[in-house]
C-alpha cells in the first residue's frame, strides 16, 4: 500500500498544534503555546481563540517544512472536533475544513480523548513498543479523570469517571489558592519533590466503583488553609513544600485505589496513564511502585505527549484512515465530553 501523510491538527484549548505523520512514524510536532493566560491565573477563552488565530497557519507551515513535505503530498487531515472550548476548536475546525478542501483530501475527526489514550501509539522509530489489547489507561488532564478500557484502536470503554471536577483541574484550583502560578500542576509537582508527603491529611472520597471525585478535596484543601492561614499568616510560605507533596500525595492515593480496583474488576494488568497530569512525578512513581508491587506491565508516556499535541491527534487519525472512518464537511465541533 502506498506511504500515507496525515496532518493533525489540535486546537481544544491553549496550544495550537500540528503534526505530520507517515503513516505511524511521526515526523515533526509543532505546538506554540499561549503565556497570555498566566497573568489572569487560568485560560480566558476569547484570548484563546484569538491566538489560536494567530498561529495556526505558521503552526501548519513550520510542521509541514520539519517534516520535509509539501501539503500537495498529504493523504488527509486530521483534527481535534472536541471536546474543549468551542471558540478554540472553531478555529482549528475552520482551518482544516478549508485546507481540507482546498487540497481535496478527506477529513478525519477526532475525539481529544481518544487522542490523549492513542498518544501510546506515536512511534519516532519503528521499532518502538506499544501497548498490547486489551489494556486500562487512566486518563487524567485539566478537563478529565476516566479510566478508561482499550479494546482496539477504535474501541474504548470508559469505566469509570469523575463525577465533579479533573484531577488537574482540582491540581490547578488548589495551587491558585496558595498563590501560586498558572498552570498549577507543573509547580506543584517540583515544590513537592523537597516536601513531606504525610505531613497533612486531606479528605477523600468514598464513592462506589470506578468514579472518581475531587471537589470535596480542593474544599476540604482550601478550608484547612484558611484556618492555618488565620494563626500564621505566613504559612503557606513557611510550609508550601510539605503542602504540595501531601495533596499530591492526596490525589496520586485517589487515582490509584480506583485503578487498582480496575485492574481487580477486569483481570488486566497491562496498564497505561495519558493526559497532562501524567507528566506528574509522583503519579509516575506510584505507577513504577504498582508495577513492581502487583506485577503490572505500565505504560507512561514521553513527556511530549503527555500535554495537548497534535502528533496524538495525528496518530488517532491514522488509525481512523486504516478504517476509512472520514467526517463529511458539515459535523460541528463539540465542547461537552463524550467517549
Ligand atoms: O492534557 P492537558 O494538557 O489538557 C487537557 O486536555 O486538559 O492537561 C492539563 C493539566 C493541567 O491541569 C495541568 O496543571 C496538569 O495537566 N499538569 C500537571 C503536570 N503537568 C501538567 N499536573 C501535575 N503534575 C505535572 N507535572
């Protein structure tokens, strides 16, 4: 079969990112960011959209000329539909739907999800390994916390899921009321590598099966903190260390009971972890501690393609290609979750 190029292209937030894929050897992954969030402390919608704007042709272009192809040579495009903030996908929608037809190749959608669990598929080098069907991924980003059942490329079984907030989410609301950055997540991992990790508790959820929840921790975080804040103003300065390592802790605990009783309930125990908080040092070391543990073989993907890509989306419509599941010109994007 002739050689196939699919351009991916992802747009469901605050990255604006593209990638050229042959067929599932990945050649370039560009991605141009957006600082203009961090000073309101989270992603203002309307400012995405407009640099979304700004920068997805020169995105597209600079993908395209890494990976030393025209867009003459493309077999398809493929692109995030949803879900994410609409004024986001729009743009990204838009874009693919006229270079799409402009160059008469077909459109593939994709569901960010699907991409975020697929990113185990990138390959750099044929020879890099992937995970085995059936396999548990346990998706946790800033919008989502499922644990999810891969049967095929194609096919997944969310298992359970969060009923309330993301574990990310929950990251980046809790490092807000500490006063720290935006995104929450990344400081938090690096202040709680120097921190105690049993030096506070917080509360946990007790909900049956394989859903998670997270609001009543970022309640129960904020409440504790304001008690200490009013005996010692300067507290969470004094101890922000040991405050990181044990939500962290906290919510690492939570995610892993529920993956466990995943990996009781279906008897799998080849298990991967996708989405931005898989970049987290401590997740990542609970992962190696199971593996070791209970004899899980894991999957933890390259730091790259732990936060929003297009090479995930790229690679999801590979896949989608294979099965010539293509999307006619009218489908809108979505911005609710579905899986
Ligand atoms: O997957 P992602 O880039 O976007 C969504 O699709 O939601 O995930 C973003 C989330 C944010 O909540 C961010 O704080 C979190 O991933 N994150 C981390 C780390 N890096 C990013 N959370 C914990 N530790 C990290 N190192």
């Amino acid at each position: 079969m002739k050689k196939m190029y699919i351009l991916g292209i992802e747009s469901s937030c605050d990255d604006t990112s593209a990638a050229v894929l042959n067929d599932n050897i990945l050649l370039s992954n560009v991605t141009a960011s957006q600082d203009v969030h961090r000073e309101y402390g989270g992603v203002v919608p309307e400012l995405a959209s407009r640099a979304h704007q700004q920068n997805i042709v020169p995105v597209v272009d600079a993908a395209l000329k890494r990976a030393g192809i025209t867009k003459e040579q493309l077999s398809a495009v493929a692109f995030t539909r949803g879900p994410g903030l609409m004024g986001s996908l729009l743009v990204g929608v838009s874009f693919t739907k006229g270079f799409a037809r402009s160059l008469g190749i077909p459109m593939i959608d994709v569901n960010h999800l699907q991409g975020h669990v697929l990113a185990h598929f990138i390959k750099e080098k044929p020879e890099d390994t992937t995970p085995p069907f059936p396999f548990l991924c346990l998706l946790v980003s800033g919008g989502n916390s499922q644990i999810v059942k891969v049967n095929a490329y194609n096919d997944m079984e969310v298992l359970g899921q969060t009923i309330d907030d993301a574990a990310g989410e929950a990251i980046d609301k809790c490092s807000k009321v500490m006063g720290l950055g935006y995104p929450g997540g990344p400081i938090i991992d690096r202040l709680a590598r120097q921190g105690n990790p049993l030096a506070y508790k917080f509360s946990e959820p007790h909900i049956p099966g394989l859903d998670y929840s997270f609001s009543g921790l970022k309640t129960s975080f904020l409440y504790s903190l304001r008690k200490w804040v009013q005996d010692d103003p300067d507290f969470i300065e004094h101890h922000k260390n040991d405050l990181a390592a044990s939500l962290e802790h906290t919510i690492v605990n939570i995610l892993m009971k529920k993956l466990r009783l995943a990996v009781k309930q279906t008897g799998i125990k080849h298990v991967a972890v996708a989405g931005g908080v898989s970049a987290n040092n401590g997740l990542r070391n609970a992962f190696h501690d199971h593996a070791k543990r209970f004899g899980w073989t894991i999957y933890i993907p390259k730091f790259s393609y732990t936060t929003d890509n297009a090479a995930m989306i790229g690679i999801t419509g590979y896949y989608k290609y294979l099965d010539k599941d293509f999307c006619s010109i009218d489908k809108p994007a979505f911005s609710k979750v579905t899986f």
